[in-house]
C-alpha cells in the first residue's frame, strides 16, 4: 500500500508570519487525518518558522530547492544540511519553474537528488512535459528522459524514498488541470520505467500529480490506481482550500 501524500507548494508567497499564521489555521483543520502525509513547502526564509509551528503536528515541512554542495563561496545557495538543520523531511527537486527560470537540468536535478538523499531528505522530483512537446507527441520520450536521467546512478535502496511529481507544464497556474485519464496514463507510464530500472521498487514509489489541483478535481485524481497523491501550487495558499484536497474522498 502506498500512503497518499499531499504536498503545497507555495512557491514565492508568504512572509514568515503569514506562514506561520496558515500553519495554526491548517493543523487545526486537518488534526483527524492520518491516512495522508501533509507536506507543505514555503519559501527557504519561512522554513524554520513553519517547521516550529507544525512540531508535534502531522504536518511535515519541504525545502522547494537545494544546492548539491556541502558549503562554501556559492552566494545566494541553500545547502541540504542547512535544509535539515531548520526541521525539513522533505525538498521539491526540478520543478518545472525551476528548469525554466534557473536553467535546471536533469543533470543538476540528479545531484540534488544524489545531496538530498544522503541526508535523509525525501526528495519529490517533479518531471513534465510542455504543450509544444505534449502536442508533437513527446511526451513519454520527455518524462522518461527526466525520470532515467534525474534519477541517474541511485542504488534501489535510494529509490525506494524517491516521490516522483508529474506536473504537466501547461496545467501549472492555467485552471487546466489534467484528466484523470490524461494524468493516469503517464503515471502508469512513469511506474513502467521504473520498473524497467529497479524492479519491484516501482511499486512502493509515490507518484504525485500537479497541476491546477482543486478541492474540486482532487476526488477524480485520487480514484486513478496511480496516482498517489497532488502537489498543489495556488490551491495551497489557503488553509480551508488546501485541507479540502487533504480530505480527498475516492
Ligand atoms: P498550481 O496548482 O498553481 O497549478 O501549481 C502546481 C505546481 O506547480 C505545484 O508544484
């Protein structure tokens, strides 16, 4: 059985305190729920705060990116130990904005990876393909290459932690979420590679879907045999909105 997770990403939105304050909102909202892991990941300068917050919670806290290095002159970079060191469990590794506006590669992605995992991090790595792509037919050659690659040199007992978030580019932020058929299809198709690289392993891998995720669609999602959970970009500012998709029925 793979336990469903939601993740919020929140991407550059809340200051400390307004982080905090949807913290305290949210745990009161979602205290009952304990078939779902609850993950929400605010900007590096919110972390700690949030992280303080949510102790003794079933909320966890993600970094929404790292930097491969242990430390030094890397100006402006976060290192995975710092990331441990302010209460994360988990990181969000090659998010499709990342790759756009950063100049993320699958090869810096698997290093992240690589870094994330020898600290003990749970690294969600996002893989997706654009409309251009998805419209000339690309799509699985596109999301093979950012799984193999991204996960590039791991032992199975790595993979094993590995949560994998497919994020089809042109629904982030549109409205357009993904048909549960349309998201199923490549979810089964992310697990066949999987299981062409590492066996069985692929069967206790969480698959997340993001993607204009809603309180509105997440039941539809859920009730996909592969789909595992939702990464949740808008609809996780709110703490009402997002304990709606945590309380997913299917
Ligand atoms: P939206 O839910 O706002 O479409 O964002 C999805 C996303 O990018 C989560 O990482």
């Amino acid at each position: 059985m793979r336990k469903p997770v939601i993740a919020g990403n929140w991407k550059m939105n809340k200051t400390v305190s307004e982080a905090v304050g949807f913290i305290f909102d949210l745990k009161n909202l979602i205290s009952d729920v304990t078939d779902v892991e609850i993950v929400i990941a605010p900007p590096f300068l919110a972390i700690y705060s949030a992280a303080q917050a949510a102790k003794d919670t079933n909320i966890y806290v993600s970094a929404q990116d790292l930097f491969w290095e242990e430390k030094g002159a890397y100006t402006g970079a976060i290192s995975p130990g710092m990331v441990v060191d302010v209460g994360c469990k988990y990181v969000i590794v090659g998010h499709s904005e990342r790759r756009q506006y950063f100049a993320e590669n699958n090869e810096t992605v698997n290093k992240k990876i690589k870094a994330a995992l020898k600290h003990g991090l749970v690294p969600i790595l996002c893989v997706g393909e654009s409309i251009n792509q998805r419209e000339s037919g690309e799509t699985f050659n596109i999301i093979e290459t950012q799984v193999t690659e991204g996960l590039s040199c791991l032992s199975s007992s790595e993979i094993e932690s590995i949560v994998i978030a497919y994020e089809p580019v042109w629904a982030i932020g549109t409205g357009k979420t993904a048909t549960g058929e349309q998201a199923e299809e490549v979810h089964d198709f992310i697990r066949g590679v999987l299981r062409k690289l590492y066996g069985d392993i692929a069967d206790h891998t969480r698959i997340l879907y993001g993607g204009s995720v809603k309180p509105e669609n997440i039941d539809e999602l859920m009730t996909k045999p592969n789909i595992d959970g939702a990464l949740v970009g808008g609809a996780s500012l709110k703490a009402e909105e997002f304990a709606g998709i945590v309380k997913f029925r299917c």
